[in-house]
C-alpha cells in the first residue's frame, strides 16, 4: 500500500498518503476489498458513541467524529462520480471541493450518523460492483485534477482504499487516547 509509517502526527494516524508509481492487478483487488470494508470500519468506529463524542474533534483545530463520519459518504461520493467520469468521457476535468465548507454546512450538525453510514453503504456496494467488472484498460483511464494533475483510476482506488481507514483510524485513535 502506497502509505508510510503509522504517523503520531493526529492529522495522518496511518501516515501520509502518496499515489503509486504502478500498480499490479493483485494491489488493485487488495485496495477494491478496503473499499468494500470502509463501510463497516467507520460504522465499527463510531458504534456505541454518545451524542458529547460525536461532538468531539479528533484533533485540536480539527473536524469532529459527527464532521468526520458525514464527510467520508461525501468524499467517496465524488470519487465515484469521477470513476463514472472518467469511464466514460475522455480525460474529462473535474471539479474539486471545498470539503471543510461542506464540514460545516448547517445539515452536517443534526444529520443522524445512521444517514451518513446508510448512505456509505449503498455507495459503496455499488461503487465495488463497478469496480470488481472494469478491466485493466478501463483502470488505466484517467481523470484530470486541476491541483494534481492527470490521475489514473487505479492509481485512485489506492488513495480511497486508504482514506477510509485514515478516516477511521481519526476516530479510532481518538477512543484510544480518549479511553472511550
């Protein structure tokens, strides 16, 4: 996996990530069944969490867990939409976010968490579906990142293999330190 060191750095528990230079199709079905486990890793992190904890940011100067479990649904969602993009339009641009605005949209505070991990679900079963039936030609398709450049879909499936446990792991790492 494309990701350094586990990190004490709050921000990246599982390090920084860092896109492959290749990928092997043995990588590629490693990272599609990370994808197909994010859902139940978030769910599994936040499972007995009160309302205060919710509230609690992962980190000084960060988002909290209820910020953390509503971006990740909103985050895979682009990917997704760029997946589709790039499936079917040639090296299509597409346009980024300003995900810590959308962090603090007003139906970020009183949406149930349920909602957000309903919404993972459903996603993501149909994002690995799609996923599990590309073949090598249309994983080397590509989108173009107007910060990152061209990005190759394979390349992307590691990062969001990642991001879910990154995700996760903010969570995770703060019931450890927080003794929940």
């Amino acid at each position: 996996m494309p990701e350094s060191a586990p990190s004490p750095d709050l921000r990246y528990p599982l390090g920084k990530f860092s896109f492959p230079v290749t990928v092997t199709a043995d990588e590629r079905n490693r990272w599609i069944s990370q994808i197909a486990e994010a859902p139940s890793r978030l769910r599994a992190a936040v499972a007995g969490l009160t309302a205060e904890q919710l509230s609690t940011p992962y980190r000084p100067e960060g988002w909290t867990v209820r910020q953390v479990v509503h971006h990740v649904p909103e985050s895979h969602m682009n990917a997704y939409i760029r997946f589709k993009l790039a499936l079917t339009e040639n090296e299509p641009a597409i346009k980024p976010y300003d995900e810590a605005a959308w962090a603090k949209l007003p139906d970020v505070a009183v949406t149930p968490i349920a909602t957000s991990l309903a919404l993972l679900d459903a996603l993501h079963e149909r994002w690995v579906t799609l996923l599990r039936l590309l073949d090598d030609g249309q994983f080397a398709r590509v989108f173009r990142h107007p910060a990152l450049g061209v990005i190759r879909l394979d390349a992307n499936i590691a990062l969001y293999a990642w991001h879910g446990k990154h995700h996760a792991a903010h969570i995770t790492t703060l019931r450890d330190r927080m003794g929940w």
